[in-house]
C-alpha cells in the first residue's frame, strides 16, 4: 500500500489498513515458516548423506560380506537409538546407506554443490525429445571430492525434503529414478505428488507418448490433494525424528476431546485397562500412520487399538484396522499375549457407531469372550455422543468453531 492510499483510507475511515496488515504478516509468519522447514531438511538430507557416506566407508575398510553390513547395521541402530533418541533404525540407516551410493556429489559452473541421483543411461530418444525442457539440461554428476566440512557444502546440494529421496529410493530403474527427481525439482512437486506420479507410472506413460513436453507440462500441474500444509510439513515424521520432538496430536479440537475423555473413561474402568500409547506412529513400507490411541486390557491379556473417525464408517475404515491389527500382531504383541483387538469409534454430528475388529482371532468361543470383556457398544456409544455435546456448548460459548 502507498503512503498516499493508506492517509486517502486513514482520512476517509480513521483507521489505516488494518486488515492488510494482518494478511501480510499472516503471510510473512507462514514464508518464514516454509523457509524453516526447507533449511532443517537440507540439514537432516545432509547429516544423512554423511551418515551414509560413513557407515560405507567402513564398510569398504572390512569385510566386503553382506553379513557383516546387515551386523553393522543392527549394531549402529542399537546404538545410536540409546544415545541420540529415534530415527535410527535398521531402516533408516539403510536408507541413509542407500542415499550415499544412488546420489553423487559434483560442482555446478557457479561453484555451488549439488547432489542428483546416478544415472548412466539418460541419452536416449527419450532424452532428445526431452531436450527443450529445463530438466534434460541436467546431465548426471561426476563425484568431487567435498571439503573438510560438509556442512558448510551441502546445505543447498539437496533441493528435495528427505521424504521424497526416501521415495525415489522405491524406483528401481537409475534413469526412471533420474527423471523423477529432475521433475520434482523442477515442478516444486510436494510428496504426495511425487508419490502419485510414480504410482500412476508417469515416467513410462510420459516414455510412450508422442508429445513428451506436453505430458510433462500436464504432469507439473499439481492437484488439489497434492497440497501439503506448513503445518503438516513441520509434523513430518522423519523431521521429528530427527530433531527428537515428539508428534502426540490430533487432526481436530473434537478428535482431541473425545480420545482424551475415552482414555480417562476407559482407565477408570477398575483396572481392567493400562495405557499403552496415543498417537502411536507406526510406518508400514514407506507409508506412515497412527494409531490414536492403544491400550491394554489386562483381563484378555492382549492389546486395544482405537481409532476414531469424525465421519461414517466405510470398508476404508475395516481395512485400515485390520493393517493396524496385523502390524501389531508383528511388531507390538508379546509371545504370551493374546491377539490384538480394534475398536473403530465413528463420531458424526448426530450419532455415533462403534464397531469391533477382531483381527484374527478365529474361535467363535474367545471371539465372544473377547466381546463380553470390552466395554459394551452403546456405553462406548454414549461417551461418544456426551463427548461431542459437551465440547460443541463449550465451543459455541466462546465462539469458536465447533469442528
């Protein structure tokens, strides 16, 4: 705004602009923001590239056996787990390994450092015809030797957020690998475009077309559900991990409300329930997810994960209880624990079901045992609905949204 609109609006209202001010510090808070993120990824991809670089490095200076890289690793991920916090998992570690021997290191003619995967195949009739887009330009690094502090070097080398180079690490093909890459660098693509790019095989579909710089131009376009948020861009997993923070939260002030009171109600219960996790975050293949809230009913001697849904329960639902189930019946049960049990709560404006899961539990007698030591549906039921009543007046008198 010009120094003469805003004594034109001070004279005409008495008051300057104070709206636009906000929208401009608004928008100042949330750049700030996004820049935060781009640099402690830069850091973390990084950190991790040298990580990778290292576990290598020793890697070559003993025995060259598989056996002995899987050893290091479980020896590193102990380790490293007890003295700096998550993050470093058999997994991670590996995916770190994996950065270092996919992506190399070379200086651009401004003497700026930039990492790009391997790729010793991009000529091609794809890429001739790919020539006249900024991506083909780009032709794969030759390594050169970094100085004494990688930090002070590699801070700009990765332009993507590690949760896309852990992404690409999923293609196996160098060159379809390549092309991704150079893509989400050039679209500004988030993860969730990069993932449906890949899923939706855009690489060879773009391969097969006659006009490659058109599906190229189609494929930069981002969708709607694309859109990733600041504030779930700050709540990234592995951004979490890597600073150690802890990620308990909700989607919504409602959801908060009701598992927070369904976890009191539960414990209250004498002392059937012991409480286990809220928000456990679980990750299956390179998908995350979380469990709100897990507890343990002593007199079944096994687990119960809930899951709350502020909608109405669809197959979607079973199915990602049932995932949930599975991976706990892997990875959470103890030997002398019985199978996990689910409960979907389905919270709508006027009504709310419950369902039970059984995973796999197959007699029909524990089956029923399990059922008459849970609590009854309609109670559950009834919480629920308590739950959303009590949280919309308290809302609605301070004039809040309700959810």
């Amino acid at each position: 705004m010009t120094k003469k609109k805003a004594k034109a609006e001070i004279a005409a209202t008495g008051q300057p602009d104070y709206d636009g001010l906000l929208a401009r510090i608004a928008t100042l808070l949330e750049q700030g923001r996004r820049a935060t993120v781009r640099t402690t990824n830069a850091i973390l991809t990084a950190t991790y590239w040298e990580v990778g670089r290292q576990i290598v490095e020793y890697e070559q200076g003993g025995q060259a056996r598989a056996e002995y890289g899987e050893e290091l690793l479980k020896r590193l991920a102990k380790d490293l787990t007890g003295s700096s916090g998550r993050g470093f998992s058999e997994r991670n570690l590996e995916y770190m390994r994996r950065l270092y021997l996919g992506w190399e290191i070379s200086q651009t003619p401004s003497a700026k450092w930039q990492a790009r995967v391997k790729c010793s195949t991009v000529s091609s009739d794809f890429q001739q015809e790919k020539s006249q887009t900024p991506s083909a330009k780009l032709q794969p690094p030759v390594t050169t030797r970094l100085p004494l502090d990688p930090f002070a070097s590699l801070l700009d080398a990765f332009p993507l957020p590690w949760s896309h180079y852990v992404r690409l690490m999923s293609v196996r093909d160098d060159f379809a690998r390549w092309f991704y890459e150079e893509e989400a660098i050039q679209g500004a693509w988030s993860v969730r475009q990069l993932n449906r790019q890949i899923g939706t095989q855009f690489f060879e579909r773009t391969a097969l077309s006659r006009s490659k710089e058109a599906m190229i131009r189609k494929g930069r376009q981002p969708k709607p559900e694309d859109a990733v948020t600041v504030e779930e861009t700050i709540r990234d997993p592995y951004l979490l991990e890597f600073l150690n923070l802890k990620d308990q939260y909700s989607e919504t002030d409602l959801e908060d409300a009701i598992i927070q009171h369904l976890q009191t109600f539960l414990l209250e219960m004498g002392d059937a329930y012991a409480f286990v996790a809220r928000q456990k975050r679980i990750r299956i293949g390179d998908e995350w997810y979380r469990m709100d809230l897990v507890l343990f009913q002593r007199d079944l001697q096994c687990l119960v994960i809930i899951d709350l849904k502020l909608g109405e329960f669809t197959h979607a639902d079973a199915g990602q209880m049932n995932l949930y189930l599975n991976y706990a019946k892997e990875h959470m049960k103890r030997p002398w624990e019985n199978e996990p049990v689910g409960l979907i709560l389905c919270s709508e404006k006027n009504d709310a079901v419950v369902h039970y899961a059984m995973g796999g539990i197959q007699a029909k007698v524990f089956a029923s045992q399990y059922l008459t030591q849970l609590p009854a549906a309609e109670t559950l039921r009834r919480e629920i609905l308590a739950t959303q009543h009590a949280f919309q007046t308290r809302a609605a008198a301070k004039g809040l949204p309700q959810g």
